[in-house]
C-alpha cells in the first residue's frame, strides 16, 4: 500500500503549476458567486470523514484502573473537504474542534469512525503507511511560542520534516529548500540560522507555516493559527494563508473560536457544539442564515466593531456554561441552553441534515442542521 | 441586550463635568533592563467619570497594561519607575500618597478586574474565604459575617446556587464563572473605579456576552467609573463611551465610542478598524498594517508609527507629533476628539 501512495505522490510535486490553474479560476469564479456552488464544482472530496468518535476513558482505582466513564471529546463527526476550499470549524471551547485536528492528523487513535484520504481509510493506518500519508496532511499550530523547538535553528525547524521525507528534498539541496520557503512566507531567507526566541510572534507562525509547506502537503490543518497574534498581525498572516492556498491548491481545514476570521477564510463552515456537528454549510448559509438556535446564539454574541450596528442587532444571551463532556444532557446536546427546547430535544437526537421545512427549497436555509426546530433566523445584520 | 441600548445614548449622570473621578497626566513608566531603558508609557493622559466607561485600547506592549498597573500601584519598582507625572484620584495625586494611604485606596477605592481568574485566584482557598477576605480585612468582621457577605457576593454576580458554592475551589468553577467571582471581588467593597484589564479575553463568545452584559449593569447600579483595556474592537464598541487608542507608550488618538468607528483620525486607528475581519459580510482581501510594533527599547523616532504609515512624510519621521484637538473642516471642535497625527486633518476628513 505504501509503494503505491509514494507512486501516486511521484507527479504531485510536478502537479501545482497544472492544478494552479484551475485554482484560479475557481477563485474569480467564487468572488462573484460568492462561493455558493464552488464545493459543487470540485468534485470528489480530498477527505471524507465519516461519524468519527473519540472518547477519552475516565477511570478510577490505582493499581486496577477500572473505566468508569468516558469524556466525550468528538461524538460523530461527518463532513468532506474539496480540493482547494477551506472548511472552517467553529465552536466554544470545549466543544471537540481540536480533538478533531488531532483525529485527522492521526496524533490520537479515534475510537469510531473513518477518515478517508482519497478514498483510503487512514484512521487505521500505522507504520509506514501512515507516514506516507502524513506526508499530505499537515499542521500548523495555536501557539507560536511553544510549537517551535528554542534550540533548533529556524533552518533546523523548516528543514526537519525533509529528515523523516527524505524524497521530498535530496540532502544536498536542503537548505536551498529551506530559504525558499522562507522566503515564501515572507521572512528573508537570510534568517536561516536564526534561532525561534529571535522572532516576533506574527514572524514566528510564519515559521510554523513554513514548516507545515515544507512536503508540498495537500492539507494543512490550522489549530487557530492566529488567535495569539495582534490583530494588525493577525490581517498579514490571514492574507499570507490566502496566498499560499491559491499558489500550492491547499485545502485548510480552518479552526477558529473568532467567527468573523472564519467567515473570512472560509468557504464552508461547520459549528460544533459538544462533539457533534450542530450545522454546516456554506459561509453565507452560516452566517446569513443560520437556522440551528446554537449558531444563532454564538452569531449573536460577537462583538460587532461598530457602534451603530450594535443597536440594530438582535442579542441572544445563553444562559449557563457548556455541559461537561463527560456527562452530556440525553438527546439534543444543547437542549439544556436551548430557548426552543422541548421534550421531544430531551428523547431524541437530531440527525444533522437539511431540516424538514426547507427540504426540496433552493433558499440559502437549506443546509444541514441537527435541530428539531430549525427555523431561519438573521442574528448578524442589523434589522 | 435592551440593557445596554437603553443606557449608551443617555450618559450617565456625572457629578459637574469638570470634576473626573480619576485624572492621569502626563504619566511616564521606564523600566530598567540590562539592555537599557525601556519606555513602556511615554506621557498618557486620561480621564474617567463616575458612571463613565474609558476604553484603552492597544496591543500588546503599547502600555496599556502597564498605565493600569502604575494607577493601581501595583508596578513592581524596581525594575519600573515613574520619572513624572500625576494620577489624580477624586483631586488626589496618588503617587505623592505613603504607601498606606494608598493600601487604603486599594481594593476600596480602585479595584482591578484581571484577565487570567484562574491564575489570579488561590488554589488552596475556597472562593468564599477569598471573597470573605475583602470584608475581614478591610471592615474587620467576623468569619461567619464575612461568609454571609460572600454568598450575598456571589448571588449578586449571578453565580447559581451561590449557597452551595461558596466552599468550592477555584478549579471546580468553569471559567466564566470564575470570571464572576473576580467580578464580585473587585465590587465586594463598593469601589468607585474598576479598571478591568481583558477581562473576557480567556472566555468564549458567549460567555463572554454574558460577563460583559454583568459588568455593565453592574457598572450602572453602582455609578462606578470603568476603565476597560482590550485590543478587542468589538468589545469596545459594545460597551464604551469613549476610547483613547494606544500605541507604543503614547495616546495616539482619543474620541468618543462612535466617532471612532466612524471617522478615525489617526492612520493606525484607521489600518486597525480596516484589518479585521466583518461577520456581516464577505470581504475581500484584509488590508494589513505592514511591520510589526516597535521594540519599545528602539522606538522609531519622531512618530513611533511612521515606519508603519503609508502616509508618513519627512517630518512623521523627525517630529513628534502631539495629541491635538481635532476640527470639522470648518474649525468647530469636535467634542473629546484629539489626534497625534501631523496630517490628522487629510486622515479624518479624506
């Protein structure tokens, strides 16, 4: 199996000048679609994920461990990413998000569930197989001061997946590579020897993201890449992302709690709350029209940096905090914050598809969203 | 989120204009490092009202922390010094006060709300015997009276069933809680200011709302002054009534909450509001203010923001410029507005 992925891998490197292309003109297309059918478009998905469950066991007693529950990080998560889109996942703290990234980087083993790359199913693979397929799907993490090692230099850091890869990049040709791809990012390919502490933090994630470049990966998945960053930081490595995604075809899966980067980024977006998808769809169906009461509530409650609008918008305050985990209310996860709850919220669970009333409508309402009372509501524009 | 509504327009009610609760002038903060003499607060003036939210607003290392921190007293000197300037407290210089005169003012007077409640909270304590604190130490009474008050504290921030609680630790709380009870420390005794340092930064957005929402109607009950320092945009829109934007030690620009987003008057402002994202609609590519912020130990010269600017002419580059009141084209002033911008009037009106 592994000798077939590196074969298939051979023309993957001569493919993003072909693959441009079509990325560019999938883009002009999308700005004045704004994206509506683009997922449509691209075919068949790079990645399907399939009711993934990770449960982390609770467990009691020193010597004999027994299990005694389990926190419920990710309880059946589905969705697919195309080639060149970015879906962005968001959702409180709590709620799985980066569970997820780990599921899909093959960092935790997942209880349930496949991942398929390509049609293979990756979250059983392990040994060489896996490495080859990690080659294609990689990370950029949260916080650029801890992601970086501080005795490695900048060209250590960058250069290091090429040691575990070492088709990607011959030995000799290193550290050519190497300032390429900082110079990609938009650090001077001077800095090669620098070490991590020498950075500032903005500077730093573009070293992050170099590295995640490094193996020409199809995937980058990005733990909230830039919710460390200053907000005049945050808008240049927002910007750079875009770049590279058009130049290389990545596709981003985007992790964010900040709503409005998100939406930014985005094509599609998914909202998780405890463990499960609560809603997906495009960033207009989300945002402009959001039909589950928890996206309502979270839409409703970002901070708008405007003044005025403030006064127009409609404000849903949730009342509590998230349940735990490891003890989620029966039925609907969030019944027990939900203005609409009914007892039917509390016998069954929703199943996240495109609600009943909107079924067969071609209005931007009907996207898939596990409420039993789903209903259209506009949190996000002043009335 | 009638609440917030109804009070934004209508200023609340102020003892004489003329007379604010607090008044910071001039305020310089060094702090002495081997590599040299850093300039975290160069000159900040500002001023809050009973009633009256101020929002400082800058990311990090411009020194709004640091002038919180210099107000409240709690600066560590050395390595920090205050080479000049006054902090007026209901007419007061605090900085000329003893140290006990100050201690008097601390907690009682002016009361801090920080970011971090876990961090900021004793592990080993239980909540009610910190909040308790407040009432033995500063009004000398009893346990058991204390942890009435506590409970009472807890009811009042909205804590469920404070009753039960009041034992708990600060790890069994989750964060928005425990936000609530940093809340209820600072109002236990009945400040006239709070300085709230990010205070919902570490909290989700809908925890958030509600923390917010709670200082603010809180904030009303008590005719307290806030002043609340965030580098977030929205939360200053939601929540303040006027702004002074920080950057790099000094005030760059101040104006009242709506002016602001409307019209900004200094180009940093101005790259800020620009650079973050809309949730309303779709944008295109962000505009990004280019550079990092200066190293505080090498501030540029003449404005600190001009290597920055794309404005910046020969004299951005040689001449500081000073915070002024800003006009209409027609020479009216414009209330509470003031620029440090030497082209403020091209910025504000295009």
């Amino acid at each position: 199996m592994a000798e077939q992925i590196r074969k298939d891998d051979e023309p993957q490197d001569a493919t993003p000048n072909v693959s441009d292309v079509e990325v560019v003109e999938a883009h002009s297309a999308t700005e004045a679609v704004a994206a509506i059918e683009a997922p449509v478009e691209r075919g068949e998905p790079i990645l399907q994920v399939r009711n993934l469950v990770k449960h982390f066991p609770l467990t009691m007693g020193i010597l004999f461990k027994k299990q005694v529950g389990a926190v419920k990080a990710v309880d059946g998560v589905s969705f697919d990413l195309y080639q060149g889109e970015t879906l962005g996942i968001v959702g409180e703290s709590g709620c799985g998000k980066s569970t997820v990234a780990k599921l899909l980087m093959n960092l935790e083993k997942a209880t349930a569930g496949e991942i398929f790359y390509k049609g293979q199913d990756i979250s059983k693979l392990s040994g060489r197989a896996l490495k080859a397929v990690r080659r294609n799907i990689q990370m950029v993490f949260q916080d650029p001061y801890t992601s970086l090692n501080p005795r490695m230099t900048v060209g250590d850091i960058i250069g290091e997946p090429f040691d575990i890869h070492p088709e990607v990049a011959p030995k000799g040709d290193r550290r050519r590579k190497v300032q390429e791809l900082l110079d990609v990012v938009g650090l001077n390919p001077e800095y090669i020897n620098r070490y991590p502490h020498q950075f500032s933090g903005g500077q730093r994630q573009r070293i992050g993201i170099a590295r995640g470049l490094a193996l020409n990966p199809e995937i980058i998945i990005c733990d909230e890449p830039v919710s460390a960053l200053d907000v005049s930081v945050q808008a240049q490595v927002i910007n750079l992302m875009e770049r590279l995604q058009d130049e290389f075809n990545l596709s981003y899966i985007f992790i964010a709690h900040d709503l409005s980067i998100v939406r930014h980024i985005s094509d599609r977006v998914g909202v998780m709350y405890l463990g499960r998808m609560a809603e997906i769809g495009t960033d207009e169906q989300i945002y402009d029209h959001p039909t589950h009461p928890y996206t309502q509530a979270l839409l409703s409650a970002v901070p708008v940096p405007d003044p005025e609008a403030r006064e127009g918008r409609e404000r849903i305050i949730l009342t509590g905090d998230v349940p735990s985990p490891a003890n989620p209310p029966s039925g609907c996860s969030f019944r027990t914050r939900c203005w609409k709850a009914e007892d039917k919220c509390a016998q069954e669970t929703p199943l996240l598809a495109i609600p009943e009333p909107f079924r067969g409508s071609d209005s931007e309402a009907a996207h898939e969203s596990a409420c039993h009372f789903a209903e259209e509501r506009d949190v996000v524009h002043a009335a | 989120m009638t609440i917030i509504e109804e009070a934004a327009p209508v200023p609340a009610p102020r003892e004489g204009e003329d007379a604010p609760l607090l008044e910071v002038r001039d305020l310089h903060v060094e702090f002495v490092t081997r590599e040299g003499v850093v300039r975290a607060v160069n000159g900040v003036d500002y001023n809050v009202h009973a009633g009256e939210t101020l929002a400082v607003l800058g990311e990090s290392g411009s020194g709004k922390s640091v002038t919180a921190q210099a107000i409240m007293g709690i600066l560590d000197m050395p390595p920090a010094r205050i080479p000049q300037g006054e902090i007026l407290f209901q007419g007061q210089d605090m900085l000329k006060m003893s140290a006990e005169e100050r201690r008097r003012i601390r907690g009682r007077r002016i009361a801090m709300i920080f970011q971090d409640a876990l961090s900021s909270l004793n592990p080993v304590l239980s909540v009610g015997y910190q909040l308790g604190e407040m009432f033995r130490v500063h009004h000398g009474m009893s346990k058991k009276d204390a942890r009435v008050k506590s409970i009472e504290l807890m009811d009042r921030v909205k804590i469920p069933a404070a009753a039960a609680r009041v034992d708990d630790y600060a790890h069994q709380f989750s964060g928005g809680m425990r936000q609530r009870i940093m809340i209820a420390m600072a109002l236990a005794l009945e400040p006239d200011l709070i300085i709230a340092d990010e205070p919902t930064t570490a909290l989700d957005v809908t925890v958030q709302a509600q923390v917010m929402d709670l200082l603010a109607e809180l904030q009303r009950e008590y005719n307290m002054g806030l002043i609340l320092i965030t580098h977030d945009l929205g939360v200053v829109a939601d929540v303040a009534d006027k702004i002074a934007v920080m950057y790099a030690g000094r005030i760059v620009e101040r104006a009242p909450v709506h002016d602001l987003y409307k019209r900004p008057a200094h180009p940093y402002t101005r790259g800020l509001l620009d650079s973050i994202p809309r949730l309303d609609q779709k944008g295109q590519e962000l505009y990004a203010i280019k550079g990092l912020p200066p190293n505080l130990l090498r501030v540029p010269s003449g404005c600190a923001f001009n290597p920055r600017c794309e404005k910046a002419e020969d004299v951005c580059r040689t001449q500081l410029p000073e915070l002024l009141q800003v006009t209409e084209r027609d020479g009216t002033e414009l209330t509470g507005r003031s620029s440090a911008c030497h082209f403020w009037k091209e910025t504000i009106h295009g």
